[in-house]
C-alpha cells in the first residue's frame, strides 16, 4: 500500500484521535497528552475550531450516539504517575458555537473508555490503568473496569451529581489497551492488561451481568480482533507486553489462541493500533514510539500463505491512529506524539 502524507499542524504531545459527526458532516478530533488543547479538523484536514486549550491529560474521546457533536473525553491523564486527578467530561456544543464542558465522573487513572450500544441501551465502559499509587512507577494496585447505563439525557449530570459507575472487574495490572470489536452484531470491549486479553460483552437487559471472556494469557498492552485470511473466524493481533516491543498476531486452534506469526523486528514502545479492512483487505496498523519510531501496515498474502508488513511512514512516533473514509477514499490519521505532528495519510492499494 502506498500512503501520501499531509501534515495538518503541530500539538505537543498529541495523543488522542476520534471521530464526531458535528453539523451534519464527518470531522475529527486531536487531542493532547499534556496541557494543551483539543482541535476540531474536517475531512480535508482544516482546522475548525479549537475544543478547549486546557487541562488537556486527554486519553480517549467518544462521541455520544445520536448526538450532533456531543462528545466524551478524558482529561488531567497526564502520565501513569500522574493521573490521580482524572475525570471524564461531557462536551456539548451550543448554539453560539461554544463548546460547554462539565465533569460527569471522576474516576482517578481511567485511561481508556467507551459507550457500547446493546439494544436501545447505551452502556459506559471506562478501564482505570491501576488504582492508585504512592510513588513513581507505583503498580501495586491493579486497574479495574467499570461499567454503567448512560441516561437517555446526559445534561442532567454534573460534578454534585455525577454518573454512578459500578466495578465489573479488578485486579488488571497495567490496564492499558482498549478496542471496540463488533461480534454478532453486538459492541464489546476488547481490554488487554499484564493479565492477558479480555473480551467484554454488555448485558442483554439492564442489570444483568457483562459477560466477560479471557482470550488470552499472555501479557499485552494493546490487542484487536481481525479477520485476517477471511476464512470467517477473526485472529488475534497482540502488542505486548506492557509499552513493548512485540507484534504478534494469534489464530484460534481447538478453541484457544495459538501464535501464528511474529514480527521479526523490535517495534519499540508499540502504541497506535489500528484493525479492519483498509483499500478493501484486512489490515493491522501499528505505530511505535520508541527506536525506529515508524508507522506499520500488516496484511495476509492470500497467494504465499504469509503474514507481510510495509512501513507507511518512518521516524514518525504514532500514539494513536484512526481509520476514517472520505468518499471511498481510506484515510490514517495519525497523532504523531513523538514529533508533535498531527498527520493524515491517504492511503492506496
């Protein structure tokens, strides 16, 4: 595949990326690691407005279905060691073209969140890293994953009256990787930590229990299910362990995940992770941070019955990448954090 490259502008420590479809038309948003602002851009890649300038620390960002640019973020994430005063706002815009802020939970150290639709129910499914610490590097009290019902109105919620969020799961050491997976139908979560790789599945009726299913034992910082040869059953690709080096990618074997390949090289500080179909094949993007610092492409060669890879870009440091389509066009964007560079790729067989 063959990526051309434009950079939109610079963002220190640019970090998050994701979609939101505001006024009726498809755009993107970039937001900062540290204490900078998030940026509006439309599919071209203009910038269209600014979101806030601060607190920033923003980890994730999901838009609120059936909303018109209503979204939810994380912000004051700044780092492992700094994330005691974490929080997840609701952002609406108005009519003025202001964008309103509020806190609606604070959860100290979520790191990654989403909103899983099952039915007419709207679920909330926020992972904390770990769940406090004392020192640097403190990892002595695993993340958690909760979970709750999103009311139909979210104006309603505040700081004195916040979302009631309820444990579903503890004891994630290092609960880093978050990805949503589409099976049967139904959004799921797929949550990667030093335990291994969980696949979370929302209850069919409110207060029933997430099913939640262990896919694999080995530690992984990130992970997303792809159906690689098209053969109807999705492999596992994997990044580990925590903030690693390794690219493998697992096929299910009499009911378990069996490693099948692995990259020969050492991706350094393996971070943006990208799964599903791009120029109309199953792909993998991965981007890393450290050492060669490039931009990945992974494809199954139908033909010579083996996993490939290219390098999109090089001595780029992507720490998350999103997948967009602009009339039949696929497109990367890429928060080049390494670099400050917030980048869109358009990419071609």
């Amino acid at each position: 595949m063959k990526a051309e490259k434009k950079v939109l502008g610079h963002l220190t420590k640019c970090y998050s990326v994701a979609p939101l479809n505001y006024k009726g038309t498809e755009h993107f948003l970039v937001a900062a690691e540290k204490e900078d602002p998030c940026l509006l851009f439309d599919m071209d890649g203009n910038k269209v407005d600014t979101v806030w300038e601060e607190p920033g620390g923003t980890m994730s960002m999901v838009q609120v279905p059936g909303t018109d640019g209503q979204f939810l973020a994380t912000q004051r994430f700044y780092s492992p060691n700094d994330s005691k005063e974490a929080v997840i706002v609701l952002v609406t815009p108005d009519n003025s073209g202001k964008w309103q802020i509020k806190t609606i939970a604070a959860l100290p150290h979520v790191h990654r969140f989403d909103i899983l639709k099952r039915g007419k129910t709207l679920y909330l499914l926020a992972c904390t890293l770990k769940s406090g610490h004392e020192y640097k590097e403190d990892w002595s009290s695993p993340g958690r994953v909760y979970a709750a019902v999103l009311p139909e109105d979210l104006s309603k919620l505040c700081e004195s009256s916040p979302l009631q969020l309820e444990v579903i799961q503890e004891g994630l050491l290092k609960n880093h990787g978050y990805y949503r997976v589409e099976e049967n139908g139904v959004d799921t979560g797929l949550i990667s930590c030093e335990g291994g790789v969980f696949q979370f599945v929302p209850p069919f009726q409110k207060g029933e229990k997430w099913e939640v299913r262990k896919l694999l034992d080995t530690p992984a910082s990130d992970g997303v299910l792809i159906d690689f040869d098209e053969d109807g059953e999705k492999e596992l690709a994997v990044l580990s362990p925590f903030h690693g080096d390794c690219i493998s990618i697992y096929k299910k074997s009499e009911g378990s995940y069996k490693k099948v390949y692995e990259y020969e090289k050492k991706a350094e500080f393996s971070h943006g992770i990208f799964g599903g179909s791009l120029c109309g094949k199953p792909a993998l993007v991965v981007g890393h941070r450290q050492g060669e610092r490039n931009l990945l492409c992974f494809t199954w060669n139908k033909e010579l019955k083996i996993f490939q890879w290219e390098i999109l870009d090089r001595d780029c440091g992507p720490a998350n990448v999103l997948h967009l389509k602009k009339e039949g066009e696929d497109l990367l964007i890429s928060a080049n954090r390494e670099i400050d560079e917030i980048a869109m790729y358009r990419i071609t067989p």
